[in-house]
C-alpha cells in the first residue's frame, strides 16, 4: 500500500513537470508506463495474496474425523442392519431409498472476476495529448517547406524564397458510452460486478479514441485519423503500397518515410497482430528468421524498430487494393485534444420500476495529424495482372 502510494505521489510529480516547457517527453512517457507496469502488479500481488487467505480459511474451516477401530466395527454392524432390513423390503415389494440428497448441487460464486484479454491499444496513450478544457477547437500550423537560395549578381535582387505552412485543426468531438445492470448484479454477488462496469464505461470510450486515431474519417463531429483523406498534413503521393510483408518489407518502410536527408530514428510503426505475426514468420531460403520480433504485450520492436498494436489497422491477408493496412512516423505528430476529462456518471432514477442501474461515460476529444507527412501510411498494393 505504501509503494502504492508512492508511485501516485510520483504521476501527480509528473503531470507537474510535464506542465514545464522545457522537458522530456520521452522519459516522463517511459517512467509512467514502468510506474503502471510496476502498480498493476502491485495489484496483481494483492488480489492474489487475498484470493490464497480464502482458501486459508476454507481448509481451516473444515473439520477432520479420525476414526477408531471401534467406530468402525460399530459402522459395519449398522450397514449390515440396514441392508437386511433393505432386502426384507424388497422381498416384501415396499417402496425403498436408495439414494439422498440434494437434487440441485448448491452453486458458490466466487469473490473475483478474471479479466478478459486486452482490448485497447496502447496507443492513446503514446500520442500527443493536449488538455483544452472548455474549449471548441484548436488549429496547430505545421512546415510543409522552405525555399532554396540562389546565385544573385552584384547590385541584383537577393533571390526570392519562402516558407510555406499549413495548419491542423482539431475540432470537439464528443464520444460515449452506456450500460445497464440490475440490482441484484451490484448488491448480492460477492465480486464487485459494479466497479468492473463503471471500469469497463471508461475502457469502452478509451477503445473508441484509440481506433479514431488511425480510422476517424474526419467527418463533423469526428476525429480525423491518420487514414483519413481528410488528414491534409499527409501528402497521399507519399504513400506506399505493399502486396505482401517480404524480407524487404521494413526497409521500403523506413527509407520512404521522411525528407531526402535524414533517415527518421524515432519512428513507431502501427500495425495489427496479424501483420505483426507474418513479420515473425518471414524466413531466408536456410530457414533463419529474416525479423527479430520482440513482443512486450501491445508493444515491442522489430529489428529494432519499435511497434505497437492497433486492431483498427487491418490485416494484409484481408484487405483489398487500397486499404490502409500499417502507418510509420513518430507518435509526437499526432495530437490529441482532451476538451474535457472523462466523465462516468451512475443514476438509480432511469428505470426504477425494473431496478435497473444505469452508468453514461462521456469525454470530449479531437484529434488530427499535425506535421507535414508525420505519418508514411501502408497500403494494400493492387495485384499484378
């Protein structure tokens, strides 16, 4: 509990710095994720160590007999009674037992609820996020170019160039979620079936967000994701298509993204598990594995280059020509605005008559790529004729 509590006082830490202009965005998000790895198994531990006094107490409660040679010669004596009486009975026809006991097994719940596999990406989490509390939009302008000197003669004109800019606007978008349960779900089970629905209200608005960044359309009232054609940023010619992930796969990615100059190094590519499986089963002619893929739950890196799973992404196998299957770029270059925190509000009222308790989640969100080609996106190539 205390550890607990020491690793709260440290994220309240980091939002404080995370508030200095000058501060490293990369350290505070590695800290946060050790200090949520390090608190999940904290809770981990404590659910366990709880779950083994149970059964503690269970064995205690049971009580052994020891019996004596003369408790069991007094108990076959009684069973031989008993079975010659039984035999007389049949012998006579009268109705006989021959068995007792409960018809209906009595049914024990237990005090825990196992969790279900992941179902939100980590990548909500890794993107730009910016508080905007009571706002309505927000535009973040971006360089698309700049010019290029020239030779001028004496007494000339210096030579014209320019800097050319563009802007992302980020619009108030709002998401929700809703569930009901009855009464008896919240007052007479042991597991505590309520938190895990008020919990499972945020995870639902948290999924959404997470698949709005790569797929939101862009439409009124939505986020634009880096898939969409609305996200102006991203130059469509830059695109790149693939009709299936070979040995030079990762290669055509990392050397198509970025200016002519440099070779990106903080880039994170997007992808589904699928795809990611078929990284890890792309082989040379003697067998070896082309990819060192190393998995760390929703993350990892392939050769070295890191990655993280979005289900939203799509699968090379299932997607047709001109689907958007992967997308490679720094993380930073998307942005997300957070217009109000999460809100998961109960109400006893709706449905009393039924005895329904009811939970709402809401947030109000945008989102939208805010640097000049920040993302290379991957495309389904057309088959060859």
């Amino acid at each position: 509990m205390e550890r607990l509590n020491e690793i709260l006082k440290r994220k309240e830490e980091l939002a404080t710095e995370l508030k200095k202009e000058d501060v490293n965005l990369d350290e505070i998000e590695k800290e946060l994720r050790e200090l949520n790895e390090e608190k999940a198994e904290i809770e981990k531990r404590q659910r366990i160590e709880e779950e083994l006094k149970h059964v503690e107490k269970e064995e205690r409660a049971v009580e052994t007999f020891k019996l004596t040679a003369d408790d069991l010669a007094q108990g076959q004596d009684e069973l031989d009674e008993e079975m010659e009486q039984r035999g007389k009975d049949l012998m006579e026809k009268r109705a006989v037992t021959v068995a007792s006991g409960d018809l209906i097994l009595p049914k024990h719940d237990s005090g825990t609820i196992n969790g279900t596999f992941n179902q939100v990406s980590t990548l909500v989490d890794r993107v730009k996020s910016t508080p905007l509390n009571g706002g309505e939009s927000y535009s973040v302008p971006y360089e698309i170019s700049h010019g290029e000197g020239n030779y001028t003669e004496e007494g000339q004109p210096y030579f014209d160039v320019g800097v050319e800019f563009g802007y992302a606007d980020i619009t108030k978008t709002k998401v929700t979620a809703y569930s009901e349960v009855t009464e008896e779900v919240e007052k007479l089970p042991k597991a505590d079936y309520a938190a895990r629905v008020v919990d499972g209200v945020r995870k639902a608005l948290r999924k959404k967000l997470t698949r709005e960044i790569l797929t939101g359309n862009g439409g009124t009232g939505e986020f634009v994701g880096i898939f969409s054609a609305q996200a102006t940023a991203i130059n469509p010619a830059t695109d790149l298509e693939i009709d299936d992930i070979d040995e030079d796969t990762l290669d055509n990615i990392i050397y198509s993204y970025g200016g002519d100059e440099d070779v990106e190094d903080e880039a994170v590519l997007i992808l589904s598990k699928d795809d990611l499986r078929k990284f890890a089963m792309v082989k040379h002619p003697d067998g070896r594995k082309v990819y060192e893929v190393v998995n760390n739950g929703n993350t990892g890196t392939i050769n070295g280059v890191r990655y993280v799973i979005n289900s939203a992404a799509g699968s090379t196998a299932t997607a047709t020509a001109g689907d958007y299957v992967m997308a490679y770029g720094p993380l930073s270059n998307y942005e997300m605005g957070v217009f109000s925190p999460v809100d998961v509000k109960r109400s006893d009222d709706y449905k009393f008559k039924e005895g329904m308790i009811a939970h709402r989640g809401s947030v109000f969100a945008g989102g939208n790529v805010v640097s000049f080609n920040g993302f290379l996106r991957v495309k389904k190539g057309a088959p060859e004729a």
